[in-house]
C-alpha cells in the first residue's frame, strides 16, 4: 500500500493574496477603537453614578463587552501569526477561543448583577438626571459609529474585523436607546423609565452574548465551524481525479480565524502525486478558507499488513 502525508499548513500564497483586505493591517484601528471605548466606558460609570442612572450603568457594561471583544479581535490577529513550537505545534491561536469563552461568561454575569439592580429599583426608584443621561448616550453614539467606521474597509475581507464593525454599529443603536430614554424622563418625570431601559439593554447583551458564548464552546468542543458546510468539503474531495472514496473526515477550528482539515482518500493507483495534493489544498484554502489541510492517499485494499489479533489486556 502506498500512502502520502502532505501538510499544507504554511504554503498557501495564492489562497492568502486573493483576498484584497487579508492583508490590510487594522492594528492602528484596533488601537483607536479600544481606546475610545474605554474612555468611555469610564465615562459612563462616573456619570452614571452622578445622575443615579442604571441606563448608563447598564450601558457601561455594553460598551466594557465592546472593548473586550476588540481586544479579543485584536489578539487573535496576532495569535495566529505565533509560530508553532515543538509542543505548541500550532500555535497559541487556540487561545482566542478560551478569550471568547471567558467574555461571554464575564457578560453574563455583568447582566446578572444590573438586572437584579434594575428589579430592586421599580419597589424604589431615585431620581435620574435625565439630561445627563442624554449628554453621554448622544457621545456613545458618535465614539461606537466612529469605531464602527474604522474597520468599514475590511468588512468583507476578514470575519474578525466585520465581527467588530457590526458589533459597533449595533452599539450606536443602543446608545440611541439611551437617548430616547433620557428624553422621555426630562420630559414625563417617569423615573421607572430608567430601570426598564437597562433591562432592554441587557436583553440586547444577552442575544449578542448568548451566540457568542455558543459559537465559543463550540470552538472549543473542536465542533466543524459555522461556515464551513462538512458534506460539501466531502463532495469537493470525493471529486478529485483518480479518488473513489473519502474516509476519517476530521474539520476543526484552531483559533476563531484557522480552520484544520484532515482526510483520508481512497485512490486505486495510490501514487505518490504532488500536484494533487497541492491542487487539493489550495482549492481547500479558496473555497472554504481550511488552509491547514493534512491528506492521506490509500489504495482501499481490505487487506492490512498490521491487522492482527488484538493484545490481551491485563
């Protein structure tokens, strides 16, 4: 039986420069959006406290969400470029993963405690400054567009950067929120107005957190991605030239951007092909972004030179 090995881990130059904006570096827009974020996140804490708002507290806790997953976009961009050592071999891009794992846990707990705030504050509301709220939700609104607006150009290009836009821009909208809220306690004096915004604002945590927290420990679990569709990649695979069946199928995440792939192919003649299997990952890498390809050749013989009778277990 003749059988080849080809790892396509590090060779993908055509896959990695057909993408105009893979290459696109955002660590200056990373940079920005994170210190713009934490501004106001402060921001929002100080003036919270001040005007009795928990909108604005709640708020905080959106936005402290939005800076850790900028800065979990940003490290991922830098975990995956870590070079593969002799017992890290491949990487510390796994890393990432266990980072989102721990900020959907961490948000989740943040909403938690407003929420058993937001309770207590309907048996006794205080008063809000509603002026204020308005003031600091009108800046929120400008700081996550501005954000949002940084990572516009790569959008397309690359999941992470188009997570943080998103992210962003749905932020903006909360901010408004907070606005509207505001407005009506100027104008109406209804001070339960304030508790009910926070619980909407944590509803919306709670549904961006909840996919977060899904799409993690599913990482986690080695589960194939979301966007890649594992009948498809065997169809791809069962295709090639000469291949007649497709076996031990394995496709898993290695960080929130890497995915791996390993396989084995039944093919007759089991010929040592380069081209092939160079050809096989390459088109692995463009039409499904798995750019960590490991393919076995078999010839699907029954017979095995190493089948034997099983050891005795003592």
């Amino acid at each position: 039986m003749s059988e080849y090995e080809e790892e396509h881990s590090h060779n993908e130059p055509d896959s990695a420069h057909s993408d105009p904006h893979a290459r696109k570096d955002f660590r200056t827009a990373f940079a920005i959006g994170t210190a713009l974020n934490v501004a106001y996140v402060i921001a929002q804490i100080v003036f919270g406290i001040v005007a009795h708002s928990l909108a604005l507290l709640a708020d905080a806790g959106h936005n402290f969400g939005d800076v850790l997953g900028l800065l979990l976009a940003w490290g991922a961009s830098y975990l995956v470029k870590t070079r593969p050592t002799t017992r890290r071999t491949y990487g510390l891009g796994r890393s990432s993963i266990l980072a989102a794992l721990a900020n959907a846990v961490l948000l989740l707990i943040v909403v938690g405690a407003i929420t058993w705030e937001a309770i207590r504050r309907f048996n006794s509301p205080g008063e809000v400054g509603g002026k204020t709220v308005m003031i600091v939700a009108a800046v929120g609104i400008v700081i996550n567009a501005a954000t949002a607006m940084l990572f516009f150009s790569g959008r397309k290009g690359d999941l992470n950067v188009k997570g943080a836009f998103l992210h962003m821009a749905a932020d903006a909208a909360v901010s408004a929120g907070v606005v509207v809220a505001g407005m009506i306690i100027v104008f109406t004096g209804w001070r339960w107005i304030d508790p009910v915004t926070s619980l909407a604002i944590n509803a919306v945590i709670v549904w961006g957190t909840w996919g977060l927290l899904r799409d993690s420990l599913a990482m986690a679990l080695d589960v194939v991605p979301s966007n890649v569709d594992p009948a498809t990649v065997r169809k791809y695979l069962e295709a090639q030239p000469g291949v007649t069946a497709v076996h031990d199928l394995h496709i898993w995440p290695l960080s929130t951007t890497e995915i791996a792939l390993s396989a084995h192919l039944v093919k007759p003649d089991a010929e040592i092909d380069d081209e092939m299997l160079a050809c096989v990952c390459d088109g692995l890498a463009r039409r499904f972004g798995i750019r960590h390809a490991t393919i076995q050749l078999e010839l699907g013989d029954s017979a095995h030179p190493c089948r034997q009778e099983p050891d005795h277990v003592v």
